[in-house]
C-alpha cells in the first residue's frame, strides 16, 4: 500500500554506539527560545499490564512562535542515551523558527517501560502519541486539523524512531502525519544489520549491550549475550525469541507489508560504518521511498558513524563529509536544516542534488551517481581460504585506474566441511594481494549452518565508493576470520572453498 502526501506547504560523524546525538545540536550562548516545557504522554502498556507507558520530553518553542504559527522538528537520542534539555544544543533550528520536541525513548531517560527496539506497537505507537501532542499546540503550523506540520532528526537509534513513527502511522491510519525525515546512520533490516548471514558483529553487540542491555525484556538480554559470546545468531529456543523480537523492527518488514512512504528523506550513512553500513541506507533509499517521494530525497554517504578501524583484515578511510560541503553546507547538521526549510516552509535554499547518491570514496572525495547496480562483471575461477587465524586470501579483480561505487555481489559454488564454516568478503585496494587493504573498513559474512557441497550463493558485500589509482589493483579479499564479527569468543570456522566465483559491481566513468 502507497499513500500519496498531498504537496506540502511550504541531521557530527564521529558517534559511538553509546550516545548518538541527532544532526543539527550545536552550542550557544544565546539562543532564540520563547520558552522551553517538560512532561510526559502516557503510551501503550507493556504486555501483560495495564498501567501506560510514560514517555517524556522537552519542548522548545521559538521565539518566531510569539508572531506567528511554525513548523516543529522531532528530535532523539541514540541508544542507551536520552533526550537533549538544553535549549542552546537547538540553536541553529531555533533561530531559523523551528520548534523542537526531543524525548526519552520508551525504557531510556524519564521514559518508562522495556526497550522493544523500535517495534512499531510499542516505539511506534510512542511516536504517535507525541504527534498527538504536537498537534494540540496551537502555536504549531498545522496543514489540516489534528495534523502538524513536522520534520524529524535524530541518528541511529535516534533515526529508527523516525522511521518506526512514520510507516506505523501508514500502518494504523492510512497515511503518516510527518512531513520530511533526516535520519542518519540507522538500519533498514534490524536482524540483518546486527548478524548479517546470522554471522553477529559480536564487537559492536558487546557494545551496544553495555549501552542499553539492561533495557531489554530478560529473555531477549539473555540472547543477545549468547550471540556475542559464540559469535553467531542463537539456535533453539532463544534464536526463535530473537527472530520473533526482530521481526517488525525496520523498515524492511513495513516494505514487504506492503507500505512505502510518500515523503521526502534525507539520508545520511556512513560508508565507513561498520555496524549499519552503506547497505541499510542504500536499501531505505531504493525501498523505503515512494518513486515521487524518491525524486524529494537524497542519500549522503560519508567517512564517519558507528566506526571500529578495521585490523583484520586491515582497511582503510579517510574520515570526513565532502558531499556535503560540495552541496553547499559544511556538514549533514547545518545540510538537515536546509532539507527542512526547503521542504517545511518551502524557502529558497538553493539546495539540489534530489533522487541521487552523494558518497564519500575511501579517500575522501564525493561522487554522485544515480544508478549503483553493478555493470561489471569478472570471472575469478576457485579461491580457497585458510582454517582458523589464517591470512585473508586476495585475488586480482582488475587494474586502477577506476572507480567503483555502489554495492558489489560475489556468486559462487561454496563447498565446506566443517559446519558453521564461514568466511568475511570485502573488495580491497593495493599494490600486491599483501598490502591489499579493505575499503571504508568493512566485511560482509558468509556462514553456512551445514557443510555444503557446491552450493551456488550469491554474497552480498559491504556497498563502497572507492577510487583506483593507476599504480594499484582492485581485489576481492576474502578472510577466515574478522574483528567485528568474532569478538572475543568466537567460533573459529573451518576452511570453505569457492569454485566458478564472479565478483559485480559498479564501475563509473570519471
């Protein structure tokens, strides 16, 4: 189901997975605030009890609210962390004659209840209730009775909530009442971004568990732990309570329901980040969107968000936003606030670039490109990989210089022994296959629950934007083990063999 908004009226890189501040804070003195109001909306009960929920928030009207009616911008916090109160982080929005709402998420800050994730009939419903409030406010613009006139920010888990409140009012009343999103470095399929392959990035769950794990329903925490001490997606009972946990959790399952949103997003990802990489905000881009909605929009790909330097096998990124400054803005805060006054009120920013892709390459240039599906495609035979801590295999692709962007597939006919085998993939850039680095720092698994003999695959790597020079080489790496995925505890995994292995990707014409 699409629904049509009809036309309207008129979000930092360096995150941790511990406190993910939304795009747009910055530090001020003086700030143009008319006032600033806290309190609490009661929400959905937890499941077996009858008492609501409390989510509770800051509300920062500007001081352009005393002439005149303005549009309101959501804002929340990361995962673990809670809602900004001071006024002066909102600057920038203030002053250019935003309202701003930041709250605690359900379970974090003054919010009571248990962290369902971003679940649409917990999370999701919480985002509505606080629309609800918005809409009351007769200081806020409004487009129709009940129906606000709002924007949201906010990165990872800060981003998800934009998305659990939008596509769960699609779900419940036919049409969401948000006008545009700006979320950054958030995820379109939860289970898969966490342990991709049912390989689990046990590096960043150990942290992310430190964060919040405390704010899980226990038996969800109980195997969340069991993922990162073996390193992989649990079995029996506890896999089935994750799976059913994860199911509703991003915008994935809304897609395949049957849901899109008719709004224009601006999406931020981080193509050197290692915990939802390129491939979620690629993925939200093509399928998340609306055609129309689509054509509004536009991807920000940079050197920056939930980032680890990758070890083993080695990788490489330059840190930093080009795309953003070639757009005009000095960086995806200050580019969020000109999405939303194009797009809220409709004033001249002079911002364009919609329905593409601005990325980073691994050294820190931006390209932009429409189209990212793979146009080449090189046949690479049989390529074998060590037991245990052995050393990555690296087999020439071709030869610089070239660009590459977008996501590459590796197809091959896999052949293991040992069960749980798997191996890491990533395309990398040297001089030789020993000074071969992998680019923008990422791996994507391949982990075969049972032996397999000749089983085609096809492996979906970490998506990229990567320039060869004359001089280097594009290669296929190919890893037994890697440092986001084993942790501490890891199993180690057994030798797999690929036979009648092509690798495709994209390569752009400079």
């Amino acid at each position: 189901m699409t629904v049509r908004r009809r036309p309207l009226r008129f979000t930092t890189h360096a995150l941790t997975a511990l406190v993910l501040t939304a795009a747009g804070l910055v530090p001020a003195s003086a700030v143009a605030a008319d006032s600033v109001t806290t309190g609490c909306v009661n929400s959905v009960p937890e499941p077996g009890s009858s008492v609501p929920v409390r989510i509770c928030y800051s509300l920062f009207k500007p001081a352009a609210a005393a002439s005149r009616t303005v549009p309101l911008i959501f804002h929340s916090h990361g995962w673990g962390g809670s809602r900004t109160k001071d006024a002066a982080a909102f600057k920038s929005w203030l002053d250019a004659g935003f309202g701003v709402l930041s709250f605690d998420q359900r379970s974090f800050g003054e919010s009571t209840g248990v962290a369902h994730v971003m679940n649409p009939d917990y999370e999701g419903r919480d985002v509505i209730k606080l629309v609800d409030l918005v809409a009351s406010l007769d200081w806020v613009t409004r487009e129709a009775p009940g129906d606000p006139l709002i924007g949201a920010i906010g990165g990872s888990y800060g981003g998800g909530y934009q998305f659990a409140g939008a596509f769960t009012e699609l779900r419940d009343r036919g049409r969401t009442r948000f006008d545009a999103l700006a979320p950054e470095i958030t995820w379109w399929d939860l289970k898969q971004a966490l342990a991709p392959s049912e390989a689990a990035r046990a590096l960043w769950l150990t942290s992310l568990y430190a964060a919040g794990g405390t704010h899980l329903p226990p038996s969800i925490g109980k195997a969340f732990l069991a993922a990162i001490a073996t390193g992989g997606w649990p079995t029996g009972k506890l896999g089935r309570e994750l799976d059913a946990f994860f199911a509703h959790n991003g915008p994935a399952w809304h897609v395949a329901q049957g849901r899109r949103l008719d709004l224009p997003v601006l999406i931020g990802q981080g193509l050197s980040d290692n915990l939802f990489n390129l491939n979620e905000g690629l993925s939200n881009f093509a399928r998340a969107l609306t055609p129309a909605a689509r054509a509004k929009s536009m991807l920000i790909g940079y050197n920056g968000g939930h980032t680890l330097p990758s070890v083993v096998p080695p990788g490489f990124a330059t840190p930093g936003d080009p795309c953003s400054i070639a757009l005009g803005s000095p960086s995806f805060a200050d580019l969020s606030l000109r999405f939303m006054r194009l797009r809220l009120r409709g004033e001249a920013t002079g911002l364009t670039g919609f329905g593409v892709h601005h990325l980073t390459t691994a050294d820190g240039r931006c390209i932009t490109q429409r189209k990212l599906t793979p146009n080449t495609s090189i046949p690479l035979g049989k390529i074998a990989t060590p037991t245990g801590v052995g050393v990555p295999v690296s087999v020439k692709v071709a030869s610089g210089p070239l660009t590459v962007a977008g996501t590459p597939y590796v197809t091959a006919n896999v052949y293991t022994v040992v069960p749980r085998s798997g191996a890491f993939f990533a395309l990398s850039v040297g001089t030789s296959p020993l000074t071969a680095r992998v680019v923008q720092n990422n791996t994507m698994p391949l982990r075969e629950r049972k032996a397999a003999h000749g089983v085609r695959r096809t492996i979906e790597l970490p998506a990229i934007a990567v320039d060869v020079p004359a001089g280097k080489n594009l290669y296929l790496t190919v890893a037994p083990v890697a440092d986001m995925y084993a942790g501490q505890r890891g199993p180690l995994p057994g030798a797999l063999l690929l036979k009648n292995t092509t690798v495709s990707y994209r390569t752009l014409s400079k």
